[in-house]
C-alpha cells in the first residue's frame, strides 16, 4: 500500500526525531506539546515559522492577483506536498514541477493543474506521464520544448497521449530553451503539424541572469518579455496555437515583480494566461533571496518588515569552543545548503533558556563541513559558550529542503505547532 504522502508515518529514523519517541503519522506531531528550546527534538534541526509562512503566501498572492497574472509556484523548491496544498488554497494556478517524477508526487498529493518547466523527452518520463493523465483525467501538465530532436523523440515513443507543450525561449549563455527567435518560430510550425504534441503556449526563465540593479534587471525583463510577446503575435497570426488560451510564463524569484509586470500586460484582456512561476517565496531566506527582495520592496514601496520574511531555519548546538574566537556547532553541509552562500547565525538562546534572542554582532560562520560550522566570534563580542543554541538562517532554500524529509513547523515561542513531510 502506498503511503500517504501528506500524512506518512515519521519516527526515529529520521533526522530530527527524538530517538526515544514511537512513530507516529504527520498529523499527531503537533500533539507531542514539543518545544524546540526546551530539549525536546534533537539539533540540528530545520523548523518552519508558521506565522512567517502564512504570511509570505498571501504576500506573494496579492502581488500575482493585483498584476493579472496566475500564480504557479515551482514545487520543486520544497516538493512538501503540505505547502502545494497551502499554495494552492491560497488561489495559486496550480504547481510547477521540473520532472515527471516531481508531478507524480504533486498528483498523488491532489494536484490537478501543473507546468513541468523542463524538457520531457525520455520514452520512460514520457510513458509515465501518459499513464497519470489517463488515470487522472482532469490532470493538465504541459511541458517545454526546445530543438526538432527533442520532438523526434516524443514522436518516436510513441506514448499514446498527445502532450500539450510550450516552446521555450532561451538566453544567450544559459541553460535550455531556443535561442534564436525565428527557429522558435520555425519549431512552433513543426509542433502544428505534429499528431504527437500539441502547441499551448511559449515560456522563457530570466532567474540566472538577475543581478539586484534595478536599471540591469529592468531590462534584462523587458528584454525576455518582448520576446515572449513577439513570439505570441507570430504565433497567433500563424493559428498555431491549439488551444483557446494560449500560456505565457517566466518568473524566478529574483525580479518576480517586474516579471509579473510585464506578463500581467501580455495577458490583458483574458486572452492569454500568464503563468509566474516563482517558488522561494513560501520560505525566503536570509541570504541570496533576501538581497535581491531588498530591491524588489524598494521598487514596490514596501517597507522590509512588510515584505517576503525568512520562515526557515536550522536551529544547532554549540558542541565546542576550542579557542577564543572560535565555536563549533554541529550543524554543516549535511544539514544547511551551501551553495549559495553561508548561512548567518539569526538567533540564539543560552542554555536553559526558552526564548531566543537576537545574535550578538560580531558573529558569522566561516567554513563548515559535512557535520560542524565554524562560528567566528569578532574580538570584544560576547562569545557563545558549550551547550548554547543557534538559529542559522540560510541562502537558497531549495537545497536546505532536500537535506530534511520532515520539518517540524512552529509558533512564535517555538513550541511545535504542525509538520511537513519532503519527498525528493
């Protein structure tokens, strides 16, 4: 039998569970009374702030709602079905995923509507997603398409279904997508006259090129929206769209505001849908996100306190201070994401304390390893001492999510409130 995605049993093998505490499904968490200060689950540990995530999905909502476009976040930033769920109640569209086997799990976790932001391409991913819209009539996942030799091979699988499929637009030096506007064109006419697939829309992805100036990102935007926008008339002109309302979509989570600006102008009137597919938003950080959010508020005359708010972090222990300067925590790159940037230590309590405190400036982590941090204590600031516990805050959330297959979500005060469950 299956599990229950949203209400898996959890237990003692997994991070973050108290060892001597039977299993017990997702939903009877809350019930333990647990507090993350008073000793109860062992460190490190990654919790969600209810009242921050809360927040930042009717936050991001709003701002979709109020410029004319559907929110369709990306699930593979959490692939907690709890959150697709939250998302979804909040009004989004529907999820976006990057694989089959990330919409295999969005189906079985109640998702209808999904945008697979990649290229599908493999006879087995192709065969896959045949047999969930057969098994799921109502689902709707259209996928991206990129060069004649990715539809060869759809053509040649031989699925059974005919797959909805949006041309992708790519930028000169990044990933996928065509990068030459009359060979989309081109690509478009040949999807018209396939048996296989069938032409609902065009898609672009400006994310990697975002540089947090206002000026640069602005026409980095403009720039990938006309595009876009051309291509729409072409096709249209040409009647090679098979379907009533075409899709248009972009949108990391890095200029998602000037995005869905200008997707919100290419679906005026209701013709079109516009799709923005920004996921970071649900947690945010305090690294990368943070910085680039610092822009977007000033463009949307936000005040800070009032915009996207980090509700992750990775609560850890201060297992040693071997010299002055120096405390060792024992959390690493096992239990933070690295990627992007080192986390920042965002509060702290002493031990036996309950409540937790702001940092002390002066503190940063300067290195970790698998299992262990480095917290470099600037001269003259108070030092941590054994024993003490640490709030990191982290950069790029999407790779602090697939280190946890469960997060408890907490209060204000800590206490544990609810959880999620991951399943990459």
């Amino acid at each position: 039998m299956a599990p229950d995605l949203n209400d898996p049993e959890l237990g003692p093998w997994l991070k973050g569970w108290p060892l001597q505490t039977p299993p017990c499904p997702r939903s009877r968490v809350a019930g333990h009374g647990w507090r993350v200060l008073a000793g109860d689950l062992p460190l490190p540990l990654a919790v969600l702030h209810r009242p921050r995530l809360r927040h930042n999905l009717g936050w991001m909502q709003a701002l979709a709602d109020g410029a004319g476009v559907a929110l369709a976040p990306h699930g593979k930033t959490t692939m907690a079905p709890a959150l697709f769920q939250a998302q979804l109640a909040t009004g989004a569209w529907g999820i976006t995923f990057a694989s089959v086997g990330q919409l295999a799990i969005g189906v079985a976790s109640g998702v209808r509507q999904a945008l697979i932001a990649n290229q599908v391409l493999q006879a087995a991913d192709l065969h896959a997603l045949a047999a969930l819209q057969q098994a799921h009539p109502d689902l709707r996942a259209p996928f991206l398409l990129d060069s004649p030799g990715q539809l060869a091979a759809i053509e040649q699988a031989a699925a059974g279904s005919v797959f909805e499929v949006l041309v992708e637009l790519g930028l000169p030096g990044g990933r996928t997508g065509v990068r030459d506007d009359d060979q989309a064109l081109a690509l478009a006419r040949q999807v018209r006259a396939s048996p296989a697939v069938r032409l609902v829309g065009v898609e672009a992805y400006e994310g990697l090129w975002a540089t947090g100036e206002d000026a640069e990102d602005r026409r980095l935007v403009d720039g990938v929206l006309g595009r876009l926008g051309r291509f729409l008339h072409a096709a249209e002109a040409e009647a090679l769209f098979e379907t009533d309302r075409p899709l248009v979509s972009a949108g990391g989570s890095a200029v998602f505001d000037l995005v869905a600006e200008g997707l919100g102008a290419l679906a005026a009137g209701g013709a079109r849908l516009a799709l923005l597919r920004s996921g970071c938003y649900v947690t945010h950080d305090d690294g990368a996100y943070q910085r680039y959010a610092s822009v977007v508020n000033r463009r949307l005359g936000c005040a800070e306190a009032a915009g996207l708010q980090a509700a992750l972090q990775v609560w850890c222990l201060v297992q040693s201070c071997p010299r002055p300067g120096l405390a060792v925590l024992n959390a690493g790159k096992r239990d933070v994401s690295t990627d992007w940037g080192l986390p920042v230590p965002v509060a702290w309590a002493p031990a036996g304390a309950e409540s937790p405190l702001a940092c002390p400036p002066g503190w940063t982590i300067e290195k970790l390893n698998d299992q262990h941090a480095y917290l470099r204590v600037a001269e003259g600031a108070a030092a941590p001492r054994v024993g003490d516990r640490l709030a990191l805050g982290i950069s790029h959330p999407c790779t602090t999510y697939d280190k946890w297959r469960w997060m408890p979500v907490v209060d204000d005060t800590l206490a544990v409130v609810d959880a999620i469950v991951t399943w990459f």
